[in-house]
C-alpha cells in the first residue's frame, strides 16, 4: 500500500550491501564512511563500493535532520561485511563497523533495511534523514 488504501503497484527495487563505519584517526578525530555497493552479484573481495565520508552519523539525525557529505576515493567491498574494529595499515587509524545491511533507492532516498531502518536522501553534498514514506 502507498497511501490511501492505494496498492503499490510499483515493480519491486533490487536491494544492494551498504556499512557505515566509524574511521577514528591517529590525532584524536573521527568520521563516519558511509559504503554503498551498487551491484549485490560482484563477490565483496573483487569490488569497490562508492563511499562518503560525513561528520555524523546518519542514523542519529532527527527526521529533517542534515549533514555534510563528501564522496572519497571508493573502499574496498571486504569492509561491508567486517563485525570487529580494524587496524589500518600506514598510520591510518582504525575502523569500527556501526551498521550494515541492505538498501534500496526509490524516488532519491535510499531505504536502508536489516540492521537498522533508516530512510536518507543524499543531495550532493547534503544528506538528510527523511520521514519514512506512507504506506
């Protein structure tokens, strides 16, 4: 149902792996790597996810709520799947892994799913947790 006792006729959307990681640096400071794979058929070892790093984490923003994204280098799709923090080579810092599951995009917003639900809409440099659609 979309709204209004109207079914949702809509074809159904494919579902893709995504992970929100807290990378902590060697000076003290932190950022949170949001991954989001585009193709849930390429095994995590042979692929590179788009990543963006924001100051937040998504999931603690109020429905309206913004913040501040930046599109970085893609990561290594071997982090969507990681449970345990990890030790970055290089002086790098380490990474925890915060939420990871699924998702799926409808009309611009991005519908996490599994772990935690979460609707975000990501606009260039904006992300915003919006208010789920009605049903």
């Amino acid at each position: 149902m979309i709204g209004f006792g109207v079914p949702d006729c809509r074809p159904p959307i494919p579902a893709f792996p995504f992970a929100l990681m807290r990378h902590a640096l060697p000076d003290g400071s932190h950022h949170f790597d949001l991954l989001l794979a585009a193709s849930p058929h390429v095994p995590d070892e042979a692929r590179e996810v788009a990543t963006w790093r924001c100051n937040v984490d998504p999931w603690t923003l109020p429905i309206g709520g913004e913040a501040s994204i930046e599109r970085i280098a893609p990561h290594r799709g071997l982090y969507l799947r990681l449970t345990e923090p990890r030790e970055l080579g290089g002086d790098r810092g380490n990474v925890t892994p915060m939420r990871r599951g699924t998702y799926a995009m409808r009309d611009g917003v991005i519908e996490t799913m599994q772990d935690t639900h979460a609707f975000l809409r990501m606009d260039g440099d904006r992300l915003q947790r919006v208010a789920p659609p009605l049903t």
